[in-house]
C-alpha cells in the first residue's frame, strides 16, 4: 500500500460532551440490539448512534413497565422496575415519527463537521446532477417511484422506523461511496430496462451484495483463494492466528471481515450459525492493519467502490461472482467458533462450488 494511497487521519466516532438530543420513541426491537457484538464495531458513529438508540427504544418499554404498575398486585414489585429519569420521561412522551431518520441524519452531519468535508453525494447517472445525501422520511418517496431513482435525482434516502433502515442507514454512513455507486448502477440499469419483476444480472447482483454482502480484506492472498474455493480449513480454521480480533486489533494481523449487508446486521441480532453473507475479496498490503479503525474503513470504501464498479460494468455479471461465507465461522466473530469442530457442520460449511481435481 503506496504512502499516497493511505487515507488521512480520521475519526470514525465524535466524541463531544453534549451529543445532540433526538426526540421520538422506538419499540422494542431496537432494545434487542447487542451493540458490543465484533460484526458491528465497524460502524461510523457507533457510539452516537447506539447510545440513541437504546435511549429511545428503552424509554418506551420504561413507559410500557410503568403503564402496567396497576397490573402487578403487589407494592413489592414496584423495585423490580426502574424509573425513567426526567429526560427519558420527555422522550418516551413525544411520539415524534421518521425518528431512525433523524438519528441518521444527526450522525452524518457530525461526521461531516467533525472531519471538515461537505457531507457525502451521489454518484450522478446520465443527465442528473451529483446531489447531496440525507436521511429523509419514508413519506418523502412520492407514489410510484422507485427508491433508488428518488435517491439519485434527490440525494434523499428514504428511511423508515424499523432494524432495517437503521442498519441500511449506517452502511451508507460507513461505505458511501460504495452506496453510491451501487445506486449509479441502479440508475442506468432503470434507464436501460425500465421496471419490470426480473430486475437482470446486474441489479440482482447489486441486490445481493447490498442486502448481504460481506468483504474479506487480507494480505494473505491464500486465505481468499481458500474462501472462494469453499476451503474453510484453509480460510478459516488453519490460518485463525492471522486473523484480526475486532475487540482486540492487531497491527500483525493479515485478514478481517467487514459485513456490508443491511439485511444480514438485522438477522444478526438475533444469530443463527447457519446465516450467509455473500462476500468480495480485497487485497491489502500488511500496512493496512497498521491503520485505525475509522482509516480502514476509508480506504475499504474507495477500494470497494472501485471493486463493483469494475464487477458491475462486466456483461457477464452475476451473483454466484460473490463468495459465500458462513458468517458466525469468521474467527472472533463468534465464541464457539474457536473449537474446531464448529467447523464440521457440513450443513453450514458446504463443498459448493469448490474446484473439482481432475483425474487423468
């Protein structure tokens, strides 16, 4: 990795004394969030964002437990519950809508500021202007038009309150320059095709790897070899000590994971071993785990922008093109995968497409 080629010094997190206050409430599901988890440590404003978060979801299920006070029969129970203190008693009574958007948004502009750059844009297709990116309401989207042209012409993402616009969100605060390009191509596939039920190789690919993409970077080149051969022994198993623990990094380290795919954080808060990203290999030079979180992640985003742009703009393009990978088994990722029989669930960790030896 040339000198010229590494990113400038970079914050992934504002740590401010005063974090700006969003009003509003969200349901339960936000509260399941398990934001120590290693497959998340990777995301920009992670401290804003899921300090929010909790504040806003618990505040309602605090109300909730409140509200139900007159259900328990009995004075005694009244310490099992924990009382509000007078902020979560002012958010948990504002029923403020599109409140995931707005949380976005906060993080964005503090990212922004805190780096001293314009806030990010769209990659424009054809005759439409490079525009600038906010978190909008899901209202904003007018009535038969489609998400990813509201986004290129507007620079406006549609948001709503669910785990899955949260997780979208964040991915377009950490890779948004990957975001963007996935929505160019989006663009000109809608202009070539219009809209139909097969969106195509190319957007189904985009589709893919957007909702459950994954990318290995490694200085190894024989770990990603092993991965897209289906070789988890020599992927996963054999090479762990060169593997980078995310609660732990180690400037020796020589492969990481990094998930892309909204879809697959949502599924990840609840975790089931046989979840699957699709997943691209990233080449890096050892100097890149020297780098600091927030600098991987703005390397990675130029590298990986340029990696679809390369993978997309091929006639032949396809989803079986992305790697499977068995998400639980990247090593630290998941405790019970430092015993080596994790591995032989053959269930999960599949033969698939690996190279057939050829008998002469």
């Amino acid at each position: 990795m040339p000198a010229s080629d590494l990113p400038a010094t970079l914050n992934s997190d504002t740590h401010t004394k005063q974090l700006p206050v969003v009003e509003g409430q969200l349901d339960h599901s936000f509260a399941t969030i398990d934001w120590q988890v290693p497959w998340l440590s990777h995301i920009t404003q992670l401290s804003y964002i899921s300090n929010t978060i909790e504040h806003l979801s618990h505040s309602k299920s605090q109300r909730n437990s409140l509200d139900n006070l007159g259900d328990l029969g009995d004075s005694e129970s009244l310490d099992n519950v924990k009382s509000p203190n007078r902020h979560d008693i002012n958010a948990s009574g504002i029923n403020t809508p599109d409140t995931i958007a707005k949380v976005l948004k906060t993080a964005m502009t503090q990212q922004a500021n805190h780096l001293e750059q314009p806030l990010p844009h769209t990659k424009p297709a054809h005759d439409h202007k490079s525009q600038t990116l906010q978190f909008v309401s899901q209202n904003a989207l007018p009535e038969g038009e489609v998400y990813e042209h509201f986004i290129g012409t507007t620079g406006n993402i549609p948001t709503r309150d669910n785990l899955h616009d949260l997780f979208n969100g964040s991915i377009w605060l950490t890779f948004p320059k990957t975001k963007a390009m996935l929505n160019y191509y989006h663009m000109l596939e809608i202009a070539k095709q219009g809209i139909s039920e097969r969106r195509g190789r190319v957007r189904d690919t985009i589709t893919v790897f957007d909702e459950n993409g994954a990318v290995l970077v490694t200085a190894d080149p024989n770990i990603g070899e092993a991965l897209v051969d289906f070789d988890w022994q020599a992927s996963l198993v054999k090479p762990r000590a060169k593997w980078d623990n995310p609660t732990q990094p180690d400037n020796s380290a020589q492969a990481a994971v990094y998930i892309f795919g909204h879809a697959l954080l949502e599924q990840l808060v609840h975790p089931r071993k046989p979840l699957c990203a699709h997943s691209i290999v990233i080449h890096v030079a050892q100097e890149f785990f020297t780098l600091s979180l927030a600098e991987r992640m703005s390397y990675l985003d130029d590298k990986v922008a340029k990696y679809m742009d390369t993978l997309l703009s091929n006639d032949d393009v396809k989803p079986r093109q992305l790697a499977p990978l068995p998400i639980l088994g990247v090593p630290h990722f998941w405790a019970k995968n430092a015993d080596t029989g994790f591995y032989e669930d053959s269930y999960v960790f599949r033969s698939g497409r690996r190279k057939k030896i050829k008998i002469k």
